[in-house]
C-alpha cells in the first residue's frame, strides 16, 4: 500500500484531528490512537452503533489502533516519547500552546525528534490576536466569510449542512503531512506542519475570493445559484425542481429554444457568459418563469438529449442508495470487535495498483494497548503500567 511502514501517533480529537490519520491510515499507514480519559468525545456522541461507538466517531476512525493512557502521568509521558521515538509522524490538534506546556516545543522536537513530521492543526492558527485561543467547525465557518455567502438574502448566513471547516482543516492537514513525508526522502529530516481550521477554509473560498480581489466587491449569499455562472442553480419545475448549468453560448441558444424564448439569444444582456454573468439576477428570474411551465421529465429528457449537465438534489439515504453511489461503492461496511456490523462512508479516492483498503474497523477505546506495548518492549514497565486506563465501560 501507498504508506505502507508508515507510522502515525493520532493525538487527535473529535473530527478535524482524527480525519487526516485516518485517510493515512486508509492508505496502509499504522496508525496509533492515543486516548487519555473517556476517550474521544465522539464515542459518546448520538446516536451509536453500540456503546463507545458513535455514528460520528467511526466516520474518522478506522484502520487505528487505539491505545488507552493518562498522558499527565510520567509514566504517560515516556510512553508517548517511546511511541514518537517509534513514528514517523505525530498529529495533534490540541489548543495552541498546551503541546508545548507538556514538553514538546518545535525546538525540543527539533532536538529530540529529528526523524518526526509533527502536524499541529489548530482552530485559527497560532499565531495573531486569535492564536491562543480554542475554536469550532461552525464559529470557523463564520470566522471565514464562509457563512456570509451560503443561504441566501432571505435566510441570512446558514453554516454548511456538515462540519466543513473540520473536514477542510483535515483534508489540508493531511496534504501538509505527506509534502513532509516526500521532503523527508530527500534529506531524512522531519519537520513541523502547521494548519488551522480558519486557514484551511479561507484557502477553499475559490471563486468567491476571486471575485472579491478582482472587483473589490464583497460576496453575497446567492442561495442554490452560483456566484458568476447564469443560468447555472436550482429551478423549479411544473411538478418539482432540477438543478441545471448552461454555460455555453450554442447550450444557450438550445436552451431559450426549448424554453419557447428565442428573443434571449439577440437580448444583448444574455449575449455571453460575461454579460449573463453581469445580468445574473435577470437570467435567473426570466429562466424561473420558463422552466416552471415543463414538467421535470420533460426536462430531464432534453437535457440528457442535449447533454447539458443537471441533476437532482437528493437526500443522504437516497445519495447513498443511488446507483451511482452503488457502482462507486461509496458505503464500506465493517465489524467492530464486539461483532457490531457499521457502515460508513469509503475513501475518497482509487488507486488502480495499491488500493487503499479497511483493514481495521473503528477500534474499542484501549483496545490494543497491550499489543503496542509489547511491540515497544514496554509490557513489564511498572511506571509505565501504573499511566494505563482502564477500558471505559
């Protein structure tokens, strides 16, 4: 597998942590779990699969293997010292400043760790008037400018329909880890990789901070449509709703054919993707009248015929029922130790040699402790023994 030899110490919590060593982990990496107390707060978190295995946990968790200690404990902390000794890569996403109040400075990581890639992921960075402080998913996502442009005028900013400041500040958590593994080839030395929650978002904001830096013009919500491309949205039909993006000026012209509104292609507002994008607002609202007055099947019809890209807007159980959904094989199904059957979504991405793979489902907290430590000839160390938890019930 693509990372196979890999060895990742996951100090992560909740989901923006947990996320990236995971993805690692999917691509053959070992990747260790370190919980202290209950474990991560997600075991708990509504609703289950069984007791200690939440819906939202196992999302982020598999191919781990789950070790079970009180890091505040001096036994803990050779113990995590012996484990980074061991790995090649550490991932945490503590408040700024607590890694380094319990020993690890980049400065004695420098020293001490050479070898390690340390992957620190915070909410706003650690840096500025917001560094120090603890943060979350939906207060990043306003934090961000993301909020301000999903909804729409009449709803007001809306947050996204999932976490996705913590998926981003993973996913870009991630991409900095395996830069440093390939730098690491060349000159055997780790680094520190720094990402935030608040970074990571800004970076996606794409189009929309492409518009503000080329026109000085502050976004807005546009509800289901996009922010440059007309007609491009959701649009009501006779008996339902599509969504459709005609783009292309001889698409256009198809289109204000089949809508019965041929004047649209010498209506010099409508006259390329510039001046639709310009007079965004008209091209939606005359679009609206004309798709209403055909059913969705008849739409559907012209547009597959025609290939103009559309498409519904489906519910989570019908996405991932879809036949789409089906062929990609988007749903892994597992079994935890205690036989428990959970699905969740698969990885994001195929390789057509070295197939990312399940090999481990969502582990039980402190499942494989013993096994670790024996791995790092620690089973017999009294102070270390006295630092282990036990197993939440």
């Amino acid at each position: 597998m693509p990372l196979s030899g890999i060895r990742v110490i996951d100090l992560g919590r909740v989901i923006a942590g947990p996320l990236g060593p995971m993805l690692l982990g999917d691509m053959g990496a070992d990747v260790i779990k370190v919980e202290t107390g209950k474990g991560d707060m997600l075991r708990q978190q509504a609703p289950s699969f069984s007791p200690g295995m939440g819906g939202y946990f196992t999302t982020a968790n598999r191919n781990k293997r789950s070790l079970h200690v009180d890091l505040r404990h001096p036994g803990g902390d050779r113990l995590l010292r012996a484990l980074m000794a061991s790995a090649d890569v550490l991932v945490e996403n503590f408040r700024p400043g607590i890694f380094d109040t319990m020993g690890f400075t980049d400065n004695v990581l420098a020293r001490d760790f050479p070898h390690l890639v340390v992957a620190r992921l915070s909410a706003f960075g650690d840096v500025g008037p917001m560094g120090h402080r603890s943060g979350v998913d939906q207060l990043v996502q306003g934090y961000s400018g993301l909020m301000a442009i999903t909804g729409s005028a009449e709803t007001g900013p809306v947050r996204s329909g999932v976490a996705i400041s913590d998926v981003l500040g993973g996913l870009c958590n991630t991409i900095g880890i395996l830069g440093a593994l390939m730098e690491k080839k060349a000159n055997g030395r780790g680094q520190v990789v720094r990402t935030s929650l608040l970074e990571a978002t800004m970076s996606m904001l794409t189009v929309q901070a492409g518009k503000y830096f080329a026109s000085g013009q502050d976004p807005v919500a546009e509800g289901n449509h996009h922010p440059a491309i007309a007609p491009y949205g959701l649009f009501e039909t006779s008996d339902g709703q599509i969504q459709i993006m005609v783009s292309r000026n001889e698409d256009f012209h198809l289109f204000a054919d089949f809508c019965g509104r041929p004047e649209w292609k010498d209506d010099e507002r409508f006259a390329n993707g510039a001046t639709r994008s310009i007079n965004k607002d008209a091209m939606r609202a005359v679009v609206a009248k004309a798709m209403v007055e055909k059913s969705t099947a008849d739409w559907l019809a012209w547009l597959i015929e025609n290939d103009i890209p559309h498409g519904p807007v489906l519910s989570i159980q019908q996405a991932f029922d879809s036949e789409q959904a089906k062929a990609l094989g988007m749903t892994v199904e597992m079994k935890a130790g205690d036989g428990t059957e959970i699905k969740s979504p698969r990885f994001p991405w195929r390789f057509n040699r070295t197939p990312a793979q399940v090999r481990r489902p969502p582990p039980a907290v402190g499942e494989h402790t013993e096994e670790i430590l024996a791995e790092l000839g620690l089973g017999d160390d009294p102070e270390i023994r006295a630092a282990l938890l036990k197993l939440v019930e």
